[in-house]
C-alpha cells in the first residue's frame, strides 16, 4: 500500500450480509478474485515485511510494524525505518523492552508520533497479556492500543489469512471505479465497505488483501489509471462508463486553519542545544522539542512569548520562520536564537543527537537557528529585533499586546 488516505473509521463493521445476491454476481467475485490473485502472482511488490504470493501468512510481528508505520506515509519512506527497528529489535518482547526513550528517537522523522507512543505500548501488552503473540481476529486485535478498524483488518487478512477487507485509501479507489460508485467521500463509505466486503474471497485472503493494495498502488492510480494494464479492466464499470480518472469523488475540504508560534534555540558555548520533553498528551507527545508558547490561532503577543523564555539571553529573532502542514492544521513557529553559559536547570543535548530525535517541526527549526548563527547578520537584521526585547517591536507578525516593552534579559 502507498499511503493511507485519512484517519481510520472509528468504527470496525463486521463484513455485511451483502454479499451477492445471484448466480450471475457470485460469479463476477470469483472471477475478479481470480483474476487478480493470478495478477499478483506475476507482480507482487516485494516488501520486507512481506511472504511472496502464495507462500502463507507473514510474521505477524512485522505485519503489525509495517502497517502502523505506513498509516500517513509511504512505502519508500517507511522502508529504512523498518530496517532499522526490525535490526534493533526484531520481535515484539524485545521492542517492548526497549526503552520508549529510544523507540521515539528512531520513529523521528516518520511523523504523526502518537504512532510511535502506542507502539511501544501496543508491544507490551501483547507481551505481558498475550505471551508475545498477536491476536488473531480482528475483535482481539482492536483490543490494543493503537490498532483501529483498519490496521486490525489488516493484519488479520495479512498475517492470520482471515477473510475480512482492509479498505485503505487505495482500496477505497480501486472500488469505488470498480462498482463505478459516484456518491462523494465520505458519503461513499458504507457502499464501499459492502461492495468490498463482497469481494473477499474465502481462498488466500491475505494475498488478496495485498493485491487489492498493489494495484491501487501502481495500476489504478489517483490522477492516472493505467486501465490497458489492469487485471480487472473487462469488469471495471468506471473505466467502461469514462469514469474512472473522475473516481472516487469527494466531498471538498475546508481549508486548514493556521497556528502561529514561537521557539527559543539556545546553544551552550559547546554547541549543544537546549532541549525539552513535551508532555505525553497532546500534539508530537513523549518527544523532544525546543521550549515556547502554547500554538494558537491567533499569534502569540510579544508578552506570552517572552514568559516563556526558557532563561535570560540575548535572543535574536532568526529571519526564517519554521513551516509545519499537520493533518489538521499548518504550524508557524518563529525561531529565536542565542548562545552562551548553560542556563539555569535546563537540558542539553548534543545538536547532531537532538536533531535526529527531533520530530520534523522542531527539526526545521533547530536547522534554522542553527544556520542563523553560522550567519549573526542575517539574524541581527531581521525585523527590527533588538538585543534583549521582545522579537517583534513592530508586532505586525507575533501580534502585540498593548503594555510596556518586556526585557528579555530580566526573564
Ligand atoms: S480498469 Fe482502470 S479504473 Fe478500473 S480498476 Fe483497473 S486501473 Fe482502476
């Protein structure tokens, strides 16, 4: 599978009793079951998580880790990530323990940490209440943390050959061509569910699950369906009404509110960077951060950034801004910068080390602050900041509360 497109359906539905009603439709599944399980056979992707066609079930171990990891991400990104935390740790008892520590420093960069939190929770459940050995139908896989409707479906058909659909953004496409369904996303969905429920074939369930997801990956592509090469072409209703490139329709999304923000980077006379852990709840929970104000709508007042300075310096205002699109929302985070002594109680971690176990938003931010010091002018020069004041005297960018300049150097 390529990409999973949205969060997962709070719900699982059972498999519906929708299953064909005639002959003639019962047959139509059989043969496109058919054809497909034998177009697989010839064009499996090869995954490193996966068994080839026809070779039983995968290690449900790595079945588990892939598809957690491929949730919002692809398969090329999520590749090198496996490796390594199949190298480190290279079954469920030794990933659960693991400190969680070391299990989020090497999820940095993949994104939508959460993931990484349940992750390592989810190994040890299953190794302190299952005796390390995955549920194997999908009710007892929906018991642990950080598997919803998909991921159990998936993992039941992949590892366990149960017959259930695992409906991705990818098989969602696939069938809403195939049964040239016109209903927009997510309206879509309950027709969807139940044409694809229909489909399951009792004979090799896993394979078919993985070949629904290697054809929407590479032949029925999002913008460019490459019909003349599909296995399913002769059954495929969107391709013979002109519909398919036009599948799956969607309902259009509101644009995605803003955030604004602040960072303070400060490097100690040795270079190492002032770091934080954030707080379990919330947003990039459990992972290390550079400390600031709360992200709001409305951006921050020169006062709320300077309260929380993490110490007295002469913070500089780098010229680059960190960007930041989360599913939910896109992030700005002004980046203030300065050098010196150790402040007070605060951590510090070597850049190169911080900057690996960084999520990707504080990543870009440490970057910035750390190319503004290889370069003092381009930040000295930026908007106006002046030694030991807030960052923005003209407070067009940060907003400003009315009130009297604040001194960052008595903080
Ligand atoms: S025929 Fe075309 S639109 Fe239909 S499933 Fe195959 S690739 Fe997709």
């Amino acid at each position: 599978m390529a990409h999973r497109n949205g969060k997962e359906e709070r719900r699982f539905q059972r498999p519906r009793a929708s299953k064909p009603s005639t002959l003639r439709e019962s047959a139509e599944v059989s043969r496109i079951a058919a054809d497909l399980l034998a177009w697989y056979d010839r064009n499996a992707r090869v995954l490193p998580w996966r068994t080839p066609p026809g070779a039983g079930p995968a290690d449900p171990y790595r079945v588990w880790l892939s598809e957690i990891m491929l949730q919002q991400t692809v398969v090329a990104t999520v590749k090198p990530y496996f490796g390594r935390f199949t190298t480190l740790w290279p079954d469920v008892v030794t990933l659960a323990a693991a400190p969680r520590e070391a299990v989020l420093a090497e999820w940095a960069g993949l994104g939508y940490y959460a993931r990484a939190r349940n992750l390592h929770a989810c190994a040890g459940v299953v190794t302190r209440d299952h005796g390390g050995r995955f549920p194997d139908t999908v009710e007892g896989l929906l018991t642990l943390p950080g598997i919803g409707p998909y991921t159990a479906a998936a993992i039941a058909a992949i590892a366990f050959d149960r017959p259930v659909a695992a409906i991705d953004g990818n098989v969602e496409r696939v069938m809403a061509r195939l049964h040239a369904i016109k209903t927009p996303l997510p309206a879509a969905k309950p027709r969807i569910r139940a044409v694809a429920d229909a489909a399951v074939p009792a004979e090799r369930p896993g394979d078919f699950a993985q070949a629904l997801m290697d054809l929407g990956a590479t032949i029925c592509a999002p913008k460019t369906p490459r019909c003349a090469e599909c296995p399913l072409a002769g059954d495929c209703a969107g391709r013979l009404r002109g519909l398919a490139a036009t599948l799956p329709r969607k309902t259009p999304k509101p644009p995605k509110p803003a955030r604004t923000s602040a960072v303070y980077a400060h490097f100690r006379n040795d270079g190492a960077i002032l770091i934080e852990t954030r707080p379990d709840s919330g947003l990039l929970g459990g992972m290390i951060g550079l400390p600031g104000p709360d992200w709001t709508k409305h951006p921050p007042t020169p006062e709320t950034i300077a309260a929380a300075a993490p110490g007295a310096a002469d913070w500089q205002r780098a010229e680059t801004e960190a960007r930041h699109v989360f599913t939910h929302f896109s992030l700005t985070l002004g980046v203030l910068v300065a050098t010196g002594p150790a402040l007070q109680g605060r951590r510090y971690m070597a850049f190169e080390a911080a900057r690996a176990a960084a999520p990707t938003v504080m990543r870009k931010a440490m970057e910035i602050a750390r190319a503004g010091l290889r370069d003092g002018a381009r930040i000295t020069a930026s908007a106006g900041v002046k030694k030991n004041t807030p960052p923005d005297e003209g407070g067009a960018r940060w907003g400003r509360a009315a009130g009297p300049r604040q001194d960052f150097g008595k903080l």
